[in-house]
C-alpha cells in the first residue's frame, strides 16, 4: 500500500476520494472481473448444444459491466493505478476490453486510458489491447496484432496495419515479439474449432467459423432456416 507522503498516493485535484472508498472501488472492480472471467469459462466449456445458459449469461454480465464501468468513469478520469492499483486498473481495462456491445463507451473508455497512460497511471500494454479493438469495431486495421482470429482453421492476428513492422510496435508498449504471442495462444486455445453462436430467432445453437473482427459473414440456421449476417463487435445492440 502507498504511504502517506508517497507521491503515488496523491489524488487528482476535484477527485476526493478516502482510502475506505478506493478500496470499495478495487473490491467492486475485481468482483466484476471475476464474474466475467467465470462466465467467459464456463461458456467455453459448455457441451456442445448446451451453451444457450452460458451465452446469456456473458451477455448480461458485460451489460452490467458496462453499466457501471460508465458510471465510475462519471468524473472523467480513468481508474488508474493511483487510485485502484495496478490490478484493479487492469480490471478496469478488462471491463472497457469486453464493453463490445457499447462501441461508444469503448472509444470513451480508449481516450480516458491513453491519457492515463500518458500520466504513468496505466499499462501500455493494455492501452494496445484496447486500441486493436476498437480500430477492428470500427472497420479499420489494427496495429498492435493483440486481437486474433480464425483464417484456415489457424489463428491469426487479422487485418493488421503493416506486419512487416508490428514487432516494433509491440515492443515500444511492452507487448512481447507477434510470433511468440501466436505461438502462446495456440497453445492455449489449441486447434481452432467452428463457433457455436445462438440463433436470435429461434435459440438453437448454430456452429459456425466466426468471421474476423469488422468482418462479416452469413450463416443460416438450421433449425429455423433463418438467415443471419454475423458482424463480432461492431453490434449496437
Ligand atoms: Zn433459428
């Protein structure tokens, strides 16, 4: 814990906020990124056809999520490591990361973490993750290659701003060499497997290729015979 006289522990000016408060707020914060990150697993280990529950259940939580991470932004200042500490501004990140649905508090949330990291008060790293993902939300190409997709059944960081020079931008934010990210990651996911997404119309359970982020692809439902453009994280609702 910072000290009293720490420079670590000195408050923005027209941010009054006592030691009880801060940790209410780290608490709160680091309840919020365990429930997604207990959501998030329990979705991807769902049986196959038996994941509707699970599904829901992510969606409402980035809901509630994104509801309060807009309300604690209120004062216009990122929940840096001053007032929530390296892990609670992570988690903090973590919540703007998964806020895909609101694409406009995601950019706000991009601008309010860009200054903080400018002021010492966040991690560039994750400044990166969260540039990728709007820049792809948006329709544009990212440039830190943080955020994968399938290609041929392979993950890839897709659509990325010229590759030739992407391990020099990592570098300058601390992020480690491209391959050796997609090397770590497709030992962790392990070999690509199709998506299973949930019809809006009827609910059943359609398995698909998701298509990269920005893109689009078309799918239709088997049960239903619905069809239905799948956009990941450009949504608005
Ligand atoms: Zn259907």
């Amino acid at each position: 814990m910072a000290m009293a006289g720490d420079s670590r522990n000195r408050l923005p000016v027209g941010i009054p906020m006592s030691g009880a408060m801060r940790l209410e707020l780290l608490e709160e914060l680091l309840r919020r990124r365990d429930m997604d990150q207990a959501a998030r697993s329990k979705l991807a280990s769902a049986p196959p056809g038996r994941s509707k529950d699970a599904f829901v259940r992510v969606q409402q939580i980035d809901a509630e999520n994104a509801a309060w991470l807009r309300n604690a932004l209120k004062p216009g200042y990122w929940l840096g490591r001053t007032f929530v500490g390296e892990e609670g501004s992570h988690a903090a990140w973590l919540l703007a990361q998964h806020a895909d649905r609101d694409p406009e508090l995601q950019q706000h949330c991009l601008k309010l973490l860009a200054k903080a990291v400018a002021e010492g008060e966040a991690s560039p790293g994750d400044l990166a993750f969260l540039t990728d993902r709007v820049l792809l939300a948006s329709g544009q190409n990212q440039v830190y290659g943080t955020q994968l997709g399938v290609r041929d059944g392979y993950l890839v960081a897709c659509r990325l701003r010229n590759p030739d020079t992407v391990d020099e931008r990592r570098e300058s934010v601390g992020l480690e060499k491209l391959e050796t990210y997609l090397a770590r990651a497709r030992e962790l996911f392990g070999t690509p497997s199709p998506a299973r997404i949930i019809c809006p119309n009827c609910l059943a359970e359609i398995e698909t290729w998701l298509p990269e982020l920005g893109g689009r692809s078309v799918v239709e439902c088997a049960s239903c015979h619905t069809v239905h453009t799948i956009r990941p994280c450009i949504r608005k609702t």
